[in-house]
C-alpha cells in the first residue's frame, strides 16, 4: 500500500489554471466532503505530495459575471487518516491487505487573501497549488509592502517579510517579544532586527537611527562590536549565504558604545565588568545631579511604592533637594542646609535626620505627614543605600564619558547584570527617562529602537510606578516622537495591557503551555499555539496587522559574538587592550565608521 493514496484523481491537463505560473503544478483538490469558506477551506493531496504547517497555499475558481477569483493562505493543520476503517485496531488488518482502506491526507488552508475581494468559497475539486514567487508574495501582502523589512525565512525556504510602516511609526510602532528565558531567543531575534534595520537598505535614513539596549543577563552584549568566530570556521561560508540570502551582511554591529557600572569600592570608577575591559565606560550619576534633575523618584520605582503614603514624603523631599542643593566642589558633591554631603549615604544620612527631626519635619517631609509614614519612608530610602552607592557618587574627578548618552554611537549597550534589582530600575528609569526628554527636545527627525528585557518588571500589569510611566509614555506617545520600544518578556500576560496592545508587530517563541493559553496570545491560531510550546530556538511567530495569519520564521545565527568564547582568535586582544593592531580591525567601540559620520 502506499504511504499516501489519493483520495481524488489529477485532472488530465494537471490541474492548471491560467491564474498561476505554469511551474506551479497542483498538489491536490479542495474537498467536498468538508464545508469550505471564504475564510478556511480543505485541500485533499495527491499521491506522493504533501503539504506542511505554514506551507502558503492558493486557488482559484470562475465567477459568472465577476472573472476569476483567486483564494490564498496558510497551512494551519494536516491530518492523515484511514478512510473506510471504523475502530483503531483497524489500521492491522489494513497493514495485512485484510480490510480495504485508502490513506486519506489532507490540510487545512487559513485564507490570508482574496483577490479581488470577493468572498466566495472555492469549489470542491477546484487544484490547490503550493504559491510561489508572485502567487506567495501575493498570498502574504509581501506585493502591497513599500517598505518590506527581511526578519528570516519561513518553512518554505523563502524570505519573509514585516511591514517597516508598522516599525518606524508611519503607520504603527513597537514590538513585543515573548517566550521562555533561555529557549525562545528573545534578545537574538531583537538584536537580528536591529542588524537587519540598520543593514538592510530598508529604513530611510538608516545612518541616524540609533538603538539603546539594557542587558541584564550576564556580559552578554559586550560583544556586539566583534565578529562571531563561526565567520571564520567551516560553518562560516554557510552563515555568510544564510545572511546573503536576505539581503544582508554576516557582520557585526558596526558603531557600539558599552556603559557598565563601576566596580565596587574603586574610588577609579573602572566599569565592573570581567570579559572585556577595554572600549567600556563607567558610568554614574553625581550628586548634584540625583538632586537638581529629580531623580530621587527612581529611587521609589517598585510598583509597591506608589500605592503608599510615603509617596507623598517622596515628592515632597525631592522638590526640597532640587531648591535646596547647591554644589560643591568640582566632583559632584552637594551642600543642604549648610552639611556637605560626598557620597550617597551621606545624602541619605542627612535626609533621614531632615524627614524625622520634629524640628525639620513638617518642612522635609510635609505638614499633615505623621512619624509612622516618615519612618516608612526612612526605611525605604536606608535600603537603596546597598544598590546604589556605587552610582550616585561625589567623591570621583568628573569624566564626560561618565553619562549615558546615545549620541556618539548608533548601537549604545547599557549593562546592568551586575546590579540589584531596585538598582536596575533606577538605571533604566533615569536613562529613559532623560532619552525620552532629549527626543522630544530634538523632534522626530531620527528613529531611537529600544530594546528592553524582562518588560514584565518593569511595567508590570498591575500598579504604578516612574518607570512604567514612562513605557507607557513611550508606548502611546513614543510613535511621535520617534522612539521605538522593543520589549521581550517571558510573559506577556503580566505586562501592562496598554503596552502591549499598542505593539503593532508581536513576536512569540517557545511558550510554557500555561502562558500559551492566556488570551493575550488570541492573535495565534490554536495550531501554533500548541507548536508555540515545543519551537526550537531560533524559530518565532510574527503577527503584523497586514496579515492575518501569524508567520513562522527562522532567522540566521548571530554574526557578531554573543559571548566572549565566540569571539574570533584574530580580534580577541583588542578586548583587553593587549593587542598592538590598529582597534579599527576589530569594529572597535564607539570608533565611528567613515559611513557613520551624521551621528
């Protein structure tokens, strides 16, 4: 017996039709014995052909009076079956020759397009053809994309596509990014993203978009700026045509700049990081600037806090240190109410005495605000002391290579794993906080991407804090003002909705089978839900509003490294310093490229 019979015969000319290439045989007929729709309709196969998920499949049929129609869309499900048998144990005497039954194969076809738009059913026995070229272009809206941005190939081999007009704020902005820590390659298909925005040749004024990236998970990120050393190895010719073949160079991030926090108790500042030393500045925030720039409210950015009475002391001793702070000294130091303070427990010391004192308090900390709320606010403040001591400094000679600042690079990478959570979220409040200001100082003349993981703390669904203010500003007002949020997260259940709804590209790979069941997964079919939970890494999802069916794509390795062992023989000394060639053989940080003169 054959391992697929045919449930229908192949129409003597083949099952042509002039609406398609003449290359483009049929593979099999749209059955009968299923109702078919404008929306989903059955294709039996042929024998010896198949068809698999995410395969793009076209139709067609004649409209008295209206022409031919043609119908497209993607595989959701195929099933197999034995046709003619009634129990399970049925398939052994089928197997012997003892009881009669045909192998019946057959796909279930999502329609993604109908043109012209007339929504009639195709007719069974109408050929199925696997779309090609023009057909598949046209089946997945790649045709009506001015701007098509290559983001991996699907099943079929071919280069899929996302509309740059829902990317760059023309027509839509934002991306979510879920799935599991470790296993979904979140942070690989962003930072592929970025590669292809800035390489592809797609995005207008290319050269004056910029990213900022958070790294959170280990050093990473560090490496953006050194090729992979698989470039060099025998899968090197391979990786290189995987990256051609989309239209890109197999080369890393050309203009980076890296900022890490200071290493602790080095009254130097060196950037606290262990795999590369060289071309990584350290950064902090002065006294005097954590006082007259308000930062104090970071400091208080846990969801938590802003549900609380001591918010009020917050607000109340942060407008008291930006009048009251005066600088002293070259070094960042403050001077309040006549006491010199050179380091942040100093500042935090002096604060609590000024919140608590009976004398100061209702001053300091406001006229109706009672002891037990004061001493939460004490606590609260006592505690940052351990995180952020290192970042709010007035006792280390001032660098202007010390500020965070996207303006001198396209790539900037801001290195956080090395810092406590309550540290993280003052970083990346402060330095959004500060990006978002200067963009909307500046118009929205260039693109700032940025990329952020564990959106999920955050802006977390539930409560308020400074920080989820500002994603959220970012997410309903950042399309304007040409800031473009990248958010991964292993649950996109837990992010706030409003982010999350204003994304107009939503990504998913591998799902824990809980979180795939969520709604805020309803834009996948019940298929790729069910595969969503068992994606090898390096395949995702991607939904964009002009197609209705979410695209499976798998995107090629990194061409930079991704870690310090995957950093290439003949570049690895410039990461320590040690080696004696010029830096620029090794895409130095935050050393422009000649092509990279507007920033």
């Amino acid at each position: 017996m054959q391992g697929v019979q045919d449930v229908v015969e192949e129409p003597p000319n083949g099952g042509s039709d002039s609406s398609f290439d003449e290359d483009q045989r049929a593979i099999g007929q749209v059955i009968g014995t299923e109702d078919a729709t404008p929306l989903v309709f059955h294709v039996a196969l042929y024998p010896d052909d198949y068809l698999q998920l995410d395969d793009v499949v076209a139709t067609s049929r004649e409209v008295p009076g209206r022409g031919s129609v043609m119908m497209s869309g993607i595989v959701t499900q195929v099933w197999s079956r034995h046709e003619g048998a009634t129990f399970g144990s049925d398939v052994f005497l089928v197997s012997d020759g003892v009881l009669p039954a045909r192998i019946q194969e057959i796909a279930e076809v999502t329609t993604t397009r109908v043109e012209p738009e007339l929504f009639v059913p195709p007719q069974p026995g109408a050929p199925a053809r696997r779309a090609r070229g023009t057909v598949r272009s046209e089946a997945l809206y790649f045709d009506q994309m001015k701007h098509r941005l290559p983001v991996g190939v699907g099943r079929d081999g071919e280069t899929v596509y996302v509309d740059l007009d829902f990317i760059d704020g023309s027509r839509g902005a934002h991306i979510s990014i879920s799935g599991i820590s470790g296993v979904a390659t979140k942070t690989s298909f962003a930072l592929f993203l970025l590669h292809s925005l800035f390489n592809g040749g797609v995005l207008r004024h290319a050269h004056n978009a910029k990213a900022l990236i958070f790294s959170v998970k280990g050093e990473d990120l560090l490496f953006l700026d050194q090729p992979n050393s698989r470039l060099f190895g025998d899968q090197g010719d391979q990786l290189r045509d995987s990256y051609a073949r989309l239209g890109l160079p197999a080369t890393p991030f050309r203009s980076v700049g890296f900022f890490a926090p200071p290493a602790p108790g080095d009254n130097n500042a060196r950037p606290y990081v262990a795999g590369r030393t060289a071309g990584v500045e350290a950064f902090w925030w002065t006294l005097h600037e954590f006082c007259s720039e308000a930062l104090l409210r970071f400091v208080f950015a846990n969801v938590e806090d802003e549900g609380n009475q001591y918010t009020l002391v917050v607000h109340q001793v942060t407008s008291k240190l930006g009048r009251e702070a005066t600088p002293a000294g070259n070094d960042g130091a403050v001077s309040v109410d006549g006491v010199l303070c050179r380091t942040y427990a100093e500042l935090v010391d002096l604060v609590c005495d000024l919140v608590t004192d009976p004398a100061t308090m209702a001053d300091w900390a406001g006229p109706a605000i009672g002891v037990g709320t004061a001493n939460a606010f004490v606590r609260r403040l006592r505690s940052s002391q351990r995180s952020l001591s290192e970042l709010i400094r007035g006792d280390i000679p001032d660098r202007p290579s010390r500020r965070i600042t996207t303006q001198n690079q396209q790539v900037t990478v801001v290195d956080l794993h090395h810092l406590k959570e309550g540290a993280q979220r003052f970083v990346t409040g402060v330095v959004l906080a500060a990006e978002t200001a200067r963009k909307e100082a500046a118009g929205p003349g260039s693109l700032l991407f940025t990329m952020l993981d564990e959106l999920n703390k955050y802006a977390p669904r539930e409560g308020a804090s400074p920080i989820k203010d500002v994603l959220l500003d970012i997410a309903e007002r950042g399309r304007s003002l040409g800031i473009i949020l990248i958010g991964a997260q292993q649950t996109a259940s837990e992010v706030e909705r409003r982010i999350i709804s204003n994304s107009a590209i939503k990504v998913v790979g591998r799902l824990d089978s809980a979180e795939a069941s969520r709604p805020e997964y309803g834009f996948l079919p019940a298929g790729q839900r069910l595969r969503a939970t068992i994606a090898k890494p390096g395949t995702m999802f991607v939904n964009q509003p002009a197609i209705p069916v979410p695209l499976a794509v798998e995107f090629p390795f990194p061409a930079w490294a991704t870690r310090h062992s995957e950093v290439g023989a003949d570049t690895a000394g410039t990461l320590d310093g040690n080696s004696a060639e010029p830096a620029e053989r090794a895409f130095p940080a935050r050393v422009p490229q000649p092509d990279d003169a507007p920033f």
